[in-house]
C-alpha cells in the first residue's frame, strides 16, 4: 500500500503528533469511552484492559458511585489551594492513617512528587537529628521510583538515567532481595533506604519477607529511613490494603498515588509521627494538592478497596489467575517465568515485551510492558473470574500469534 492509499488517520492523531511532545509511543486507535474493564475506540471495538491506567482504575470504567461523587464535588469548591482549610483533605489524611502505619499525610499530586517529597523528608529527618554528613540513599537493582530529578536519581535503570545525568549524588544501588549488599551499603552516612514490596516497571518482582524484615532492622541500627514505594502495588493491588503487610514490616514513610483518586491525578506520602516532627511550615507544599474535587472520589476509592470483602475477593481472584497463567501461559515455549500476586502480574518472555503488546491489541487486549521482556497485566480490581478467563485465552492467542510470526 503506497502512501495515497493508505486509510486516513484519526484527526485526534494527527493533533497528537503534530503538536504533543513525542515521549510516547502510541497504537493506531483512539480511545473514546468505558465501561467496567473494557475501553471502546473511535470504531467501537472493544478492548479488554489489563493496564487499567498502568494500576491507576482499580474500580474500572464508568463505576457509578465514583461518577456522582464528581458531580457533587464540582457543584461545590473545586480548588483553593493549600493556604486554606477543607473538609474533604482532612476527612482523606484521617481515613490513610486509620488503614494504615502513619500518623501523618502530606498530598501531593503524582508518584513521582511523593518520592520526590519522602526523599526531602529523610534529608531533613537525617540533619535535625544526626547531623549534615548523614545525606545518602540506598535504592535496588530493577527500582522504578519516577523521572524527575530526585526520584530518577533512585531508579536503577539506565536507559532512564543516562540521558539526564549528572543526577543528585549519593545514592547506592544494591541488588533487589540480597540482604548481605543491602547490609555492606547501609552504612551510618545512610538517611534513607528506598524499596518496592513488589517492584513494577522494574519487571514485576517480589521482596521477600526476609529482605524486608531485614532492612527494617538495619534502618533501626543505623538510622536510617525505611522508605516503601507502594505507588503501584499498593491500595489493594496485591491482595492486602497494603503490598507490605505479609512482612510483618512497618515503614517510618510510604509513598501513594496513582489508584488513590480513581483517575484524577493525586500522591500521597505516609509518615510516622518522628518524620512529621522534624517538618514545618514552609517545607514543602503544592499549589494544587489533595483539592476538594479529587479528595473526594478518593475518599470512595479508598473506602472501597480498604473493605475487607473486596480484598478477600481480590486475593481469591489473584489466585484464580495465577492458576489459569501456570496452565495457559507458563507452558508456552516464548516464556521463560511468570511471577506475581494479587492482580499485579509479569510474563517475561524471550521476545520483547512490545512485541506481544502490539500483537495483543488484534485480540482487543490491552496489555503494557515491564522493562524489555516482560509483559504486564493490571487489570481493574473489579475483574471478573469470566473476564480473567477471556484476558488469559487472548494472552495466550497473542503468545501463538508471535512464536508463529518468528517462525514465518
């Protein structure tokens, strides 16, 4: 097909890249509306998500309760900024605390600004009570923590690095789940250790209880901060409220953000009362934090995935899918793992991940990568067991799909 025959593209695809700037590499479709865990194009095909906003949609596409509380948020105050008191703020930070190890809440409005903020908070915490000299971080092999200058600087990965640095110094890269590096590295001039309980973009990994349990306990000999990153496995997301809660571990601070606000954009950092005491007016803030509108709908999204039910319900589906991946895809020869829990799942594969991602959307599944060779699944925590069946039957049509192109 030469140029002057090919099918016309999508005027929203044209704007798109001919005025956004290129950081994003998009499929041919425009996505118009939702419904449950399913997204409808500009044509009407229907796709099965299994990205849910990269874990952001816990509760779907169109979920009424979510609906009417931003009809009646935008009825009333939208933004004032942080300069004033609101309801919805307050009634937010008390319901993270109550569910949750902290004392205290700082909003924010991404992932990326709350471990900008924790890392911010572990630096202060380190010179009010050791001194200047205690300035240092310690973050793991496969770490994705965010793109602005802080957070990237505690992301292992390269690719994400190289083009930015020199990045802020001082921060230490030991392998993900070797207590005997983490122990060598942490050392007094150490103010804060940065982990994932189940790392994410970094290709779908599971902290131990051990290694866990263990950074806790040099944290507490050394001084330091034991800091989770719980931006995409937490909120129910692994089957527990909280990723963590299996290790019997509590963090000093935890980073929240993207299921929090069930689409709108809003972080979260968790503290104990020791990190609040050493912050004061003037620290740090954001113009448009933790707002009526979006503390509203996330009063909703986490009253619902904090209900005990929904979780046993996500721990019984978690299970369901692992069951349904060990037969159907871990059998499959382009697959070397699958590893998971919860609803967080990656099938790492011998072909790029990409690979299987844009074969996937001829089946109406969306599915996202995790580092080069491995697949992704996220859906909507409100998946049905019917849904997971059909997400698994177009995995596995995609992963026969793409062995069959290789051998072509």
């Amino acid at each position: 097909m030469n140029e002057t025959t090919q099918p016309p593209v999508h005027e929203a695809i044209a704007l798109e890249r001919r005025y956004v700037l290129q950081t994003y590499r998009r499929p041919d479709f425009v996505l118009v509306h939702g419904e449950g865990v399913r997204l409808f194009d500009e044509k009407g095909r229907a796709y099965l998500d299994a990205v849910a906003g990269i874990a952001v949609n816990a509760l779907g596409y169109g979920d009424p309760e979510i609906v009417t509380a931003l009809r009646v948020a935008a009825e009333g105050l939208i933004h004032v900024s942080n300069l004033y008191h609101t309801e919805p703020q307050a009634r937010l930070a008390q319901a993270l605390v109550e569910c949750s190890f902290a004392d205290r809440v700082f909003f924010c409005n991404s992932g990326t600004e709350a471990v900008e903020a924790a890392l911010k908070f572990a630096r202060k915490y380190a010179r009010e009570h050791y001194g200047a000299y205690k300035t240092q971080f310690v973050a793991f092999t496969h770490s994705f923590h965010g793109r602005t200058m802080g957070a990237l600087s505690t992301t292992a990965t390269e690719k994400y690095r190289a083009p930015f640095e020199p990045l802020v110094p001082g921060v230490h890269f030991v392998p993900f789940n070797d207590l005997r590096a983490a122990q060598e590295v942490i050392t007094d001039r150490v103010c804060g250790v940065l982990v994932e309980p189940i790392q994410g973009e970094g290709g779908v990994h599971l902290a131990t209880a051990e290694f866990l349990q263990g950074l806790r306990a040099l944290c507490t000999e050394r001084g330091a901060l034991l800091i989770f990153d719980e931006i995409q496995c937490g909120l129910g997301r692994s089957g527990t409220l909280w990723a963590h809660e299996p290790s019997g571990v509590s963090p000093d601070i935890m980073t929240l953000a993207k299921p929090l606000a069930g689409g709108l954009p809003m972080g979260a950092v968790l503290m104990t009362q020791a990190v609040a005491d050493v912050m004061a007016p003037g620290d740090h803030g954001s113009t448009f934090a933790a707002g009526p509108l979006v503390c509203q709908v996330a009063q909703v999204v986490l009253r619902r995935v904090s209900a005990p039910s929904f979780l046993a319900e996500v721990r019984a589906k978690g299970e369901y899918l692992a069951t349904r991946l060990t037969q159907h895809i871990r059998p499959h020869r382009l697959v070397r793992d699958v590893r998971g829990r919860g609803l967080m799942w990656g099938i790492e594969c011998d072909v790029e991940a990409l690979t299987v991602v844009n074969t996937a959307y001829r089946y109406g599944l969306l599915v996202c990568a995790a580092g080069t060779h491995v697949v992704r699944l996220l859906p909507p925590l409100i998946i049905t067991r019917p849904e997971i069946d059909e997400m698994v039957d177009k995995l596995a049509a995609t992963l026969a799909d793409v062995a069959q192109e290789m051998v072509a």
